[in-house]
C-alpha cells in the first residue's frame, strides 16, 4: 500500500496543478509560468542532489560510476528529446507555423517526456525504501516531485485553456500528462532486483535526466523576458523546500 501510496503521490501533484484552469483567468501569464518553472527546477535540482546522487555517492567508492551515470542518463534525454517531436512549454515555433504536430501534442508529449525520469527516479528510491525499510526517505522524493509536479500541471493546462480548449479538456490533458510517472515508476521497481545490484549507477542515471531536464527546458524558460529575478527566488524556494523534505523524511 505505501509502494502505491509513494507512486501516486506524483501524479495527485500533476493533477492539482492542472486543476488552476478552474481557478486563473483565461489568459497568459508569463511571469507566472515563469515563477512555476523556477519552483519546479528547484526541486529537480535539490532531489537530484539529497535523494539520488548524495546516496550514490555513500554508496560507490568510485566516484567515476556516479559521473558515468549522470552523463548516460542526459544522454539518454537528450536522444529522446532530439527524436520526440515537441515543444516547450511557453515558447513559439520558431516560423510562427504550425508544424506537422498541432502545438498542443507537442507540449503534451514535451511534459510527457520530462516526466519519465522522475517517475524512474521515485520508483528507484522507492526500491531501496523497500529493501531498506524505510519507506519514508522513498515518501520524501515521491512528496518533492508531487510539488514540482504542481506547477508543472499548470503550465500545461493553461496554455492550453489560453488557446481555446474547454476548462474540463485541458485539465484532463494535464492530469493525464502525469499518469507516465507511476507506470515508469512500477516498471522500474519491477526491474529492482538487477537495479539495486548496480544502485549507484542507476542513481545518478536519474540524477543526470532530471538536471539536463532543468537546464535544458526550465532554465531558460525561467530566466527569459523581464523580472528574472521573482522566478530565481522561485527556484531558491523549491530548492529550500525539497532540501526541508529530504532532510526531515529522510
């Protein structure tokens, strides 16, 4: 039951954050999405750091495992997001058209993809709460991820509001957005038994998808147009927040 409990956790975060289409007014907010990507990439960071590779690296002695395994797992997203057709949240076609995609399943499939590691990454940590006992260092990712999910929900949902869908379609798309996690999370707890052989690795192999996540897609986003500096306190405060949940669930 908490193995569920820790996979679900997640998507109840993306499904909120999708929720704001009933609650904001249907209009762009930049510096608004901008602040949610700050918060979000925050919390990747901070995760990537107390919950993946700070437990990798007490674990393997050779630190060159750890470095291997945070430059396969960008690697890996940098393929997948070189071959997966998508867009990202906030930005335009550079040609002002549309593509062969209509703009919506892009940005659909660009969250969609951003979510696999992180539900790779909690389904990992959740493996070794398992054979550990301590589920509560698993239910401390598992809660950081349900709050950078948050506004992650909502910067899909409401653009997609914004460009004319119904309030009931786009949070649907949103929530759904999500469902990939907890799928991604079980397989990859399915697959435990070789993964805690070789944990440290697999570690920093979700460390290194998440933060080429953040820097290639939140980064950016958060620090374009005016007043960067309200989505970098933004950033500091998911930081702060994931580093409070790691340390005391942890």
């Amino acid at each position: 039951m908490n193995m569920w409990l820790g996979l679900l956790i997640p998507f109840f975060g993306t499904t909120l954050g999708s929720a704001c289409v009933y609650i904001l007014k249907n209009k762009n907010n930049e510096l608004l999405s901008r602040c949610f990507s700050g918060i979000a990439s925050g919390v990747m960071v901070a995760a990537s750091i107390w919950s993946l590779l700070i437990p990798a690296i007490k674990q393997e002695k050779n630190i060159l495992i750890v470095v291997l395994g945070i430059f396969v797992g960008s690697l890996l997203l940098l393929v997948l997001d070189s071959f997966v057709p998508h867009i990202h949240p906030g930005t335009k076609d550079e040609e002002g058209k549309e593509s062969h995609l209509k703009k919506t399943t892009k940005l659909v499939l660009a969250v969609t993809l951003h979510n696999i590691p992180e539900g790779m990454a909690v389904g990992i940590v959740l493996a070794q709460a398992i054979q550990t006992q301590n589920l509560f260092s698993g239910l401390a990712l598992s809660i950081g991820i349900a709050i950078q999910n948050f506004p992650e929900g909502a910067i899909l949902s409401l653009p997609l509001k914004s460009n004319g869908h119904f309030k009931h379609k786009a949070f649907l798309i949103g929530a759904l957005s999500g469902i990939v996690e907890p799928i991604f999370g079980y397989l990859t707890i399915l697959f435990s038994n070789w993964i805690l052989q070789c944990l440290p690795f697999c570690l920093s192999f979700a460390a290194g998808a998440m933060l080429f996540v953040v820097v290639e897609e939140l980064v950016p986003e958060m620090a374009q147009g005016r007043h960067s500096n309200l989505p970098t306190l933004s950033f500091l405060l998911g930081f702060c927040i994931m580093m409070v949940l790691d340390v005391i669930l942890g």
